[in-house]
C-alpha cells in the first residue's frame, strides 16, 4: 500500500544511471502481472542511455509527422522533453496485437482488449516495482503520436501500447487529487 500511496508521475529525473540489478527487478515485476488466460501478452524493449539521443530523434520525426498529416498529437512535443532526460524508456509492446487502424475481427477486438488489460497490469506492476526501489517512473502514452517511426525502430513486434521513462527522480510533486470512495463506489 506504501508504493501505491507514494507514487508520482515523475516528470524531471537526475542524470544517473539506473542500475542493471533494480532494472532487471522492475522488468521482472511487470513480467509477474496477471492476464487474461495467462496469455502474457507483453514484451519489453528497453532503450538506455546510449541509444536515447537516436529514440529521440526518430521520436521527433514521428511526431512532425503526425502534425503534418494534421493529426492531434496533445501534449507528445513536452513528452519527448521529459522522455529525454530520463536514462530509460522501456517500450511494452502486445506481441500478438495489431495497429488499431488495422480491421479487426470481433475475435481480435476481443483479445486485444483483454491483451491490453492485463499490459496495463504489467505496466502497473513495473511502477509499484520502480517506487519500491527508489526510482521515479512515468507511464507514457504520447508515444503512440510517433507510432509507426518509433515501431519500426525499435523493431518491435505486434502492437506497441506505451512507454514506461524511469530514472532518480528529480522532483517531489504533491499527490493529485483523487474522487472520493463515494463517487467512486456503487454497492448492491
């Protein structure tokens, strides 16, 4: 309940390596998720350091893409600040998924459904795992404004769902406000 407690959406991080050992442990509590039928619909690409500069740089081009095609890409511009300066991004991808844009049967609707449920678990489980060990973490979505370059650079397969940036954080923001039980809650 602690990790739950305390953990933030860390959107500034210190410029220090993050250990293979806590890295490996933060891989590994994502890996232990739930999911629908034991599926395990998840794999991992993690880019560290080395390679952030050229994640960027496709990230970038994807999101001057997605603008030019008069696409809405919200807040991804500010996402890539905050992605650069955290010393990893692990990319969750639905190795058995598809693009959205991509027809689907009921059948695949289905299970990509459930497939995104339980990696939204695994990506849970890898924040709670990150907080434990004293690291701050964000969960990204505004990758998807660069879907198709940053895909085909991480040479990921299936659907990618999202991003998890992880470092030192290097900021303490105050918990957000949270609707009450009562709002929350309907019991029959």
């Amino acid at each position: 309940m602690k990790a739950i407690e305390d953990r933030r959406s860390i959107r500034k991080f210190k410029d220090l390596p993050v250990p293979q050992d806590k890295l490996d442990a933060i891989l590994r509590a994502g890996a232990l998720a739930p999911s629908g039928k034991n599926r395990q619909p998840w794999s991992f690409v993690v880019v560290r350091e080395d390679k952030r500069a050229e994640m960027m740089k496709v990230m970038r081009e994807g999101i001057a893409v997605s603008k030019a095609q008069g696409r809405e890409v919200g807040g991804a511009e500010w996402t890539a600040k905050i992605m650069d300066g955290a010393n990893v991004t692990i990319f969750v991808f639905d190795p058995e998924g598809s693009p959205p844009w991509t027809p689907h049967d009921t059948s695949q609707m289905f299970w990509d459904l459930v497939d995104f449920q339980s990696a939204g678990a695994a990506i849970q489980n890898m924040l709670l795992a990150a907080q434990d060990l004293g690291l701050g973490s964000l969960w990204i979505c505004d990758v998807l404004s660069a879907y198709e370059e940053l895909q085909s650079w991480l040479g990921g397969k299936g659907e990618m769902i999202a991003a998890v940036s992880l470092g030192y954080a290097d900021e303490s923001p105050p918990a957000r406000p949270r609707k009450s039980m009562s709002e929350l809650v309907r019991y029959m």
